[in-house]
C-alpha cells in the first residue's frame, strides 16, 4: 500500500538522512563551510572603494562603492560556496550505493567465485567490500569518510570528487582575501583607504576570529588538495583507495610466483578511466553491479584475487591469549593509567574489539601498541539463531601474549638425536 510505502522510505531515506547529519564530522565541515564564506564575504564587501562624505546634521559618515572587479570577486566565491555546500549535500543524500540484500549473480557457478559477508548474509558483488560503520555491503566502495559520516562509493564519487575540488578551490581563494584584509589591516592602517578595514574589525576578538578563519581556510584548502590528489590519482587508474592496496599485495604475491597481475578494470587510458567516475552526469557510469573488463580477464578476476589473498592471510595468523580484559571504552582503567592509549583510542575511528581472559584472538596485523585480531563470537543471524562470528579489531598489545606452540622434531634431528 502507498502508507506502507511510505513507512519504509521514511525509515530507509530520511532517518538515514538524519542519522548522518547528526554527526561531528558533517556538522563540522559545515561550520567550516559557513565561517569561511561568512568571513570572506564580509572582507569582500568592506574591501571596495569608499569615500567619506558629511551629513545634513554634520556627521561624517563611509559610503562603499560598488565596482566591477569587487562584483565578479563576489560572484565567483559564491558560486565556488554554492558548488561545494551543493556537492556535500549530495555526497550524504545519495549516499554511495548499497548491495541489495537479495543479490546474486546471474549464473549458479559465479556464485562460487564470489565472496559471502558473513554480516549482511549476502553475496558481494564485484568490487563491493563491508563497511563496519554503515552496517552495508557498499557498491564500489573507496572508504568511509567522516566528514560526510558515509561511504564514497558507486553512487557518491563522482559527487565527492567535486565536492574535494570546488571545496579545495574555494577555500584558497577566501583565505586569499581574508589575508589581503589582514595585510592592510597591518601594514596600512594608517591610510585613509583602509581605515574603513579597522573600523569594521576594531577589537582583538573580531581580528583573532579574522586570522583564524584565514588560517582554517588555508589549512583545508592544504589538506583537501592533498586528499584531492590522491583521489584522481586512483580514477585515473580506475581503482578506489581499497583496490590500490589489493592490487599492491597482488603483484607481490605474483611476483614471487614469477607471474604477471593484469588488473581487470583498466579501461586503456587515463581520460576513459576518468571519464567512468567524473562526467557530465555528475555519476559514475554503470550500475554498480558489473563492469567492463581487460582482455583476458572476467568480472570475478579481482574476487578471486581477493580470496586467494584472505587465503594467505590466514594462514600466517598468529594466535594470541588474552592476558588483560580491555572493553574498548574510553574511560577504562587501562586506557586512563596509559595517557598514549587514551588519546589513541579517543582520536582515531578505527574498530576496536572487546577482550575477555577466556579468548583466544588470531592476530593478523601489528603496530607499535596495537595489534588487529579477530575473536568469535556468538550471534544472532537474520533468522534470530546463536551463531559464530568472526569479529575483528584493533586492541593494546600490553593484553595478550603470543602462544608458542611446540614443534615436533624434524627426520634429520631425530637422527642426529
């Protein structure tokens, strides 16, 4: 029914709207976006001509004098303002693409070649990897990004790309003109011209908020065309950040076996690979589901390299006791009596797993303090049965300690034995 209907895309749509709006990362990147065209468009508008003149009671007041140039100024920082506010909105409404829950190949012999999420209880098509955060197989996926609390995947790329570029080129461009304010404000203070700048900005608070927002503008403009950089990087080569580390392992892995890995989604040239996430339409081209392939290869020569890849990694897992319960909260008493685990464990949006005396957790990756394991745990599946799952995560080295297992004697030392 149309009420029924409308239930769920309520819950599907605006709640999920919602939910990532309400969100540091969302919230603050639109104050930013708000500062930073605010205090542009303030300095912009008392930067134009002025002229004094008296009034009948005798006042001498300022008038500003609108020109061309301050009226193309304008105009083209709003318009970057507007693309930008426009673009990251678009990147949380459309979200990145999920996989349907109920998907599966065309064929019942691909279904062997695929990946099963043992999360979503579904195959994952092509090209498609879980996200812990959103709970979803995502379509495409390069990874989840906490400015917009979303996946950049299949459906928002393309979005994102611009969003990075007019939000790169717009901030260089106000803190351009909040700086020339600043400099006159400075270093020409005494001239007629510019005391309209001290008028407006009197005070030791408006000015620190001037400099401060002159430095926020720079310093984002600094690390989105950095990220900016690294994002057509990848396109060009049509691959997502996930991709790039796969197909890292995969030449490795076959060139220790003395062969060649061709990657499957290279279109032949840079402008085609491109044009496949940045076009006219403002979407990535495909459906998110299949996609046009190399010759020689087919659209499970990725997923197979993935799971020959998973294959490896489980087999040089380590297994670990747990000696020290860690509950992954912020105030525990492990992470208060080590100031560096706490401000580790507060700063970074990594999954962080739970740790009890009984567990035993196969360690897969290692960092200076942290180890990345996986333990089982007990489940509830769509039907509603207990099941085991495997639940990774990052967690303190100082909580478990390598199990030595003991090797059995070789041939040649029993004889020398």
């Amino acid at each position: 029914s149309i009420a029924e209907f409308g239930k769920q895309w309520y819950q599907r749509r605006v709640r999920g709207i919602v939910r990532r709006m309400i969100h540091y990362g969302p919230l603050l990147a639109s104050f930013i976006i708000m500062l930073v065209s605010i205090m542009t468009v303030v300095c912009i508008s008392v930067s134009t001509p002025i002229s004094n003149f008296r009034l009948p009671d005798g006042q001498v007041t300022w008038r500003h004098h609108a020109t061309t140039g301050a009226f193309v100024n304008l105009t083209v920082f709003l318009c970057l303002a507007i693309l930008t506010t426009y673009h990251f909105l678009c990147c949380i409404f459309h979200g990145p693409g999920f996989v349907k829950s109920d998907w599966r190949p065309e064929k019942k012999k691909e279904e062997a070649r695929l990946q099963w999420c043992t999360e979503c209880e579904a195959f994952k098509c092509p090209r498609s990897h879980h996200c812990k955060k959103c709970g979803r197989c995502v379509k495409k996926m390069d990874h989840h990004c906490p400015w917009i609390n979303s996946c950049v995947g299949h459906k928002n790329h393309a979005h994102f790309i611009r969003f990075l570029f007019y939000a790169s080129t717009g901030c260089f461009y106000g803190g351009l003109n909040i700086a020339s304010v600043i400099i006159r404000m400075i270093f020409f203070h005494n001239t007629g011209y510019n005391f309209i700048l001290m008028y407006y900005f009197t005070g030791v608070a408006k000015f620190v908020v001037l400099v401060f927002t002159c430095g926020v503008a720079f310093g984002v403009s600094l690390a989105v065309g950095f990220l900016l950089i690294m994002q057509v990087r990848d396109i060009t080569k049509n691959q997502t950040s996930i991709e790039s580390w796969i197909i890292t392992k995969a030449e490795w892995r076959h060139k220790n076996m003395g062969t060649t890995f061709v990657y499957p989604y290279d279109l032949g040239s840079r402008w085609a690979n491109f044009t496949a996430v940045v076009n006219t339409t403002n979407f990535a081209k495909g459906d998110g589901y299949s996609w046009p392939v190399a010759e020689g290869c087919d659209q499970f020569t990725l997923t197979h390299e993935q799971i020959l890849q998973k294959k490896l990694k489980r087999s040089r897992m380590v297994e670990h006791k747990v000696t020290r319960e860690y509950n992954t909260a912020w105030c525990s008493l492990l992470t208060l009596s080590n100031p560096l685990l706490f401000c580790v464990c507060n700063a970074i949006d990594d999954p962080y797993i739970a740790l009890h005396p009984e567990d035993k957790v196969m360690v897969s990756r290692y960092r200076k303090r942290w180890l990345y394991g996986a333990v089982i745990r007990k489940s509830k599946n769509k039907s509603g049965d207990l099941v085991d799952k495997e639940v990774g995560g990052w967690f303190p080295r100082v909580c478990a300690v390598e199990v030595v297992k003991e090797r059995s004697p070789s041939k040649e030392e029993k004889k020398t034995n």
